[in-house]
C-alpha cells in the first residue's frame, strides 16, 4: 500500500462543493424567513453555479465536465458493475458520479431561478411558482442524500475516505488493478 497521494481537486472545486453544502443547509434554515438572508444566500448559490459552469469549461482536468459527463449508456454500465461488485475506481468522478453532479447542479440552478422569479413582477405571489421552487429544493434533499450514498458505498468498496479527498483536494493515484 503506497502513500502517495495525487491532486485531484483543485481548490475551486473544494471550496465550491463545501461552500455550496453550507448554503444549501442556509436556505433550508431560512425557507421560513427572514426572507432577505434566504434570497441573498440564493443569490449567492446562483453565482457559485454560474462559476463552476465556467470552471467546467476551462478548469483542470477533473473539474472538467468532459472529464466526468458521460451519456447514459456508460452510467448504467457502472451502476451494473457497482451492484455486480466489479466496478473501476476512478481518479475523478466515475460516471454515475458526474451524472449526479449534472442531476445536482441543473436542480440547484433551477431552484435558484424559480426563487428569484418569485422576486419579479410577472411572477410575484405566484403560487404555481413557489410549488415548483419548492418541489426543486425538495429535490436537492434527495439528489443530495443519494450523492452522500453513493460517496460512502464507493468510499468503502474502494478503501478510499472520499470525503477526505474533498478536503485535502489529494487521492491515492490509481493502480494497474484500477485501470481494468
């Protein structure tokens, strides 16, 4: 067992993910009021958005999203090799991982866009609005619980603390075994 350790996350994409966790824990905090934190921790949450769609475009290798998007094909072929106990470790995100990312970051964005057309006059008061801003965040809870889920079985079925990762940014470089 080496000690190596290579970088994975860049500080961007930490401090997005732990920064995006507390905000999302904000609004759920204040859904309800005081209504003017819950809206700025809103707006916030759609900026840190619109950023890391820019870092997924020009960021570092793994903050890539052509290094983690994959279609649908590739995510169910892991999902059956995850329930089949052969999956590949992978150095970034495995697919199912980066469709729970793309799942995770349109759902936020889409809450936050609801949120503030609530704020607008075409849609101020309306209710079939505030149903659907609410269905989203309801939405986050569940994309956010499978997320940790599926941190956890990956972090266990490959002996690798992946929340830990998240923090320090470092992974354990992969093996011959790794690679399949």
């Amino acid at each position: 067992m080496t000690t190596d350790r290579v970088r994975v996350w860049d500080g961007f994409v930490r401090l997005f993910h732990w920064s995006l966790v507390a905000l999302i824990a904000g609004v759920w905090l204040t859904a309800e009021g005081p209504k003017v934190v819950h809206e700025r921790m809103g707006y916030v949450i759609a900026a840190l958005i619109a950023a890391r769609v820019v870092w997924g475009l020009i960021g570092p290798r793994h903050a890539r999203f052509t290094d983690f998007v994959r279609g649908p094909r590739p995510v169910l072929a892991h999902l059956r090799d995850l329930r089949a106990g052969r999956e590949r470790r992978y150095l970034g995100h495995n697919p199912a991982g980066g469709a729970m990312i793309v799942a995770l970051l349109l759902t936020v964005a889409g809450t936050a866009l609801t949120g503030w057309l609530q704020t607008t006059d075409a849609f101020w008061g309306s209710s079939t609005m505030e149903e659907v801003h609410e269905v989203l965040a309801t939405l986050i809870l569940v994309l956010a619980s499978l997320h940790v889920a599926g941190v956890l079985v990956e972090s266990l079925r490959h002996h690798e603390n992946l929340v830990l990762s998240m923090l320090t940014g470092t992974k354990r470089p992969l093996s011959d075994r790794d690679r399949g």
